[in-house]
C-alpha cells in the first residue's frame, strides 16, 4: 500500500548482517614466536535475514582448524616445525662431495692416462676426403690431450718460468738500472771536470789585459836589443849600433829599443825622430832595422792608419827629417859635417812613387802599401824591403 502524501513513514528494524563461514580458514602465524593465532571472523550480508525483524542475531562460528598432524611449509620455516624428508633429496647434488669432471678440468687431478692413448690414436682422413683445417686452438687442445694436461697447469708453469728467470738474471738490481746509473755518474763527472778546468783557467789567468805578441813587420835575419836611457840621443845611439853589428850581406837584422825595461812604442820613437804630430797620431806599429848592403843601410818601417794624412805629414816633415833622424841615417864619409839642407823630387822605383833627397845626404821614402811607410837611404834597401813584405805576405 502506498503511503498517502503528507503522511510519514516510519522506519523499520535495521537490518543484520548474517555470518558466513570461511570455506577454507587458513592459521596466521607469526614468524617469530613460532604461535598460531586464530583468523578473524568472516561477515555475510544478507538481505533476506536483514528484511525480517524477528530473525535472531548472527552467530560467530570459529574457523576450523587444522590438525597439528600436518603443519604446511610455512608453519614449519617460521614455526620452529621440522618438515619431513621426501624422495627428492636423493635426486639433488652433494655439495661437499666434488665432481672429479670438474676437478680434472681444474688441473688438481691429472688426466687419465687412457684419455691420453686415446688423444693419439685419432684415425686418420678417409682418402679422398678434403684436408682438414688445422688451427692453433686445435693444436693447443691436442697438446694438451698428449701432455695429459690442462690450460691452468700449463698458464702456472709459464708463470713459474718467468719468476724463476726473474730470479736468475737478476741477482741484485736491474741491469738497465744499473747502466742508466753508469751513465749518470759519468755525465756528473764530466760536468764537474768542465766546471774545474774553466774554474782553473780564471784562476791561473793573469790579471789585466795582456798585451799581444809581438810580430815583426817582416821577417828579419836577426834581432838585436839597445837599452835607451833617459838623458842618451836616440839617433846617435842607433848609429853606433849601426857601425859595430856585423851581418852578412843582404841580410837584414832588427833593432828593438827597450826604455825602463820595456819596449818603446811607434808613437814614442817617431816623436824623438822629431815627426810631425798627425804622423805620430796615425803609427800603428814601427820596425827599425839594418840592411847588410855597401856597408850597413838603415831602414824605418811604419805601419799607419790613414794614408792621406801620413803622406801630408811626410810632406811636411821633409824640411827636418834630416836633423831628426841624424847621426843614423848619415853617410859612411860624412864624419862629423852637419846635415844639410835636403831637397826632394819625385821618382819611380819598381812601380812605387818615391821621394828622394840629393845624392850627398840620401834620405828617400815611399809608400808601397796605403798602409805601410819605408824610410831608408838608398835603393836597393828599399828593394829588399818590398821583397820582404811580399814573402811575408804570401805566408
């Protein structure tokens, strides 16, 4: 029947669920105590019982549970419980007893000797059959099936080999080592005996500039030393020097002159001959020399550094070359006559342009080289000398 509208209804009984019991409980149980614990009760909703208020409350039924007789696997892991052996424990491997396949295998048990004769006796190819292919991982196998043993056993032999080579050639230290050392101790000593001789050569070295070796002009027969002393004339030392040498003829001898123990400089000796100062500026190195020709002829023979002005200085010294030089380049019968008043003119001798004084008082000179100036008296002086500056020259 319908309700009218406006009425109320009323509600009926709340309904009730009806327990249903689990088909197949299975025990809870714990993994460390080893203790059963009962499953939780199961609910069913029914709407039949729900629908009817007289129904009597649900009833909570325990779950069946299983005999103690037959604990399953997981009761016997976490339980504590012991499960019974079964037929497959024969079938499995024992683990402490080693397989001999796998121990020969190894290298720790040798090879049966009948796997060996039967390694040799390999029948040989059918005639007619195509060659086999031989590789060295087959030959490394049929080596090891004639030695009888296995790639380990073979690997540690080599190993051994090495070590015991190691041992024998080298008893102490590598012998690279050894010569890399040699090395550098020899290279360390010639450093240092580097290092002692140029030490040695500062040291004994002597202090100051050392002057340079003296070297003649040209090449004398002979040389001579005359001491100069401060209040003697130089011309007249270097006449009687001239008179008392003895020499054979055309031979030339070189007369050095010492003052205060060492030896006069070019510019010293042609300032005492009077020269003009350009000439003197301009003397680089200076010879005074004899010359064994119709007695003993003097020479002087300057080496300059400009010739224009040497030959302009000579030019003007000629008005008094003849007191300046004086006793040494005087004639053999002058005696005791004073020098004239000289006079020069031009000439030409072997190709040198020379200027010569008159034939009582003979003074000549010329410039053989730009660099060079000879002095002298006569000709044939002057001719020996260019011979000797030519073979001097040419060395």
């Amino acid at each position: 029947m319908t309700a009218m509208e406006g009425e109320e209804t009323t509600p009926g009984p709340a309904s009730e669920p009806t327990p249903v019991p689990d088909p197949a409980p299975q025990p809870d149980a714990s993994p460390f105590l080893g203790k059963t614990i009962a499953p939780k009760p199961t609910v069913a909703l029914n709407s039949d019982a729900a629908s009817s208020p007289d129904s009597p409350p649900p009833q909570i039924s325990p779950a069946p549970s299983r005999p103690p007789s037959a604990p399953n696997a997981k009761d016997a892991l976490f339980g504590g419980n012991i499960v019974e052996e079964t037929s497959t424990r024969s079938r499995l491997p024992d683990i402490n007893r080693p397989d001999p396949r796998t121990l020969r295998e190894s290298g720790l048990v040798p090879r049966a000797p009948q796997a060996a004769k039967a390694a040799k006796n390999v029948p040989p190819a059918a005639p007619g059959s195509p060659p086999r292919l031989r590789t060295y991982a087959a030959d490394m196998l049929a080596e090891i099936r004639k030695r009888g043993e296995t790639l380990s056993t073979i690997v540690g032999a080599e190993q051994n080999k090495k070590l015991t080579d190691q041992t024998e050639t080298r008893p102490g230290a590598d012998p690279k080592e050894i010569q890399r050392f040699v090395m550098l101790a020899g290279a360390g000593i010639l450093v240092l005996a580097g290092v002692a001789i140029v030490g040695a050569v500062f040291l004994f070295m002597p202090k100051g500039d050392a002057p340079p070796p003296y070297t003649p002009l040209l090449s004398p027969n002979a040389s001579t030393e005359v001491t100069v002393a401060p209040e003697s004339e130089l011309a007249s030392l270097l006449a009687a020097e001239r008179k008392s040498t003895q020499m054979s003829l055309g031979s030339v001898s070189e007369v050095r002159l010492l003052k205060d123990g060492a030896f006069m400089s070019a510019e010293e000796v042609l300032a005492i001959f009077g020269a003009p100062p350009v000439l003197v500026r301009n003397a680089d190195s200076l010879m005074i020399g004899l010359h064994a020709y119709d007695r003993n002829q003097p020479f002087i023979l300057v080496k300059i550094s400009a010739y224009d002005l040497a030959f302009q200085a000579m030019l003007e010294w000629e008005k008094t070359i003849g007191e300046g030089l004086g006793a040494f380049f005087a004639p053999h019968d002058s005696g005791s006559a004073a020098v004239p008043a000289l006079s020069f003119t031009d000439a030409v001798y072997a190709n040198v342009d020379v200027r010569e004084s008159q034939p009582n008082w003979r003074v000549l000179y010329a410039f053989p080289q730009r660099d060079l100036l000879v002095i002298t008296t006569n000709q044939s002086t002057l001719r020996e000398v260019l011979i000797r500056l030519s073979l001097s020259a040419g060395r």
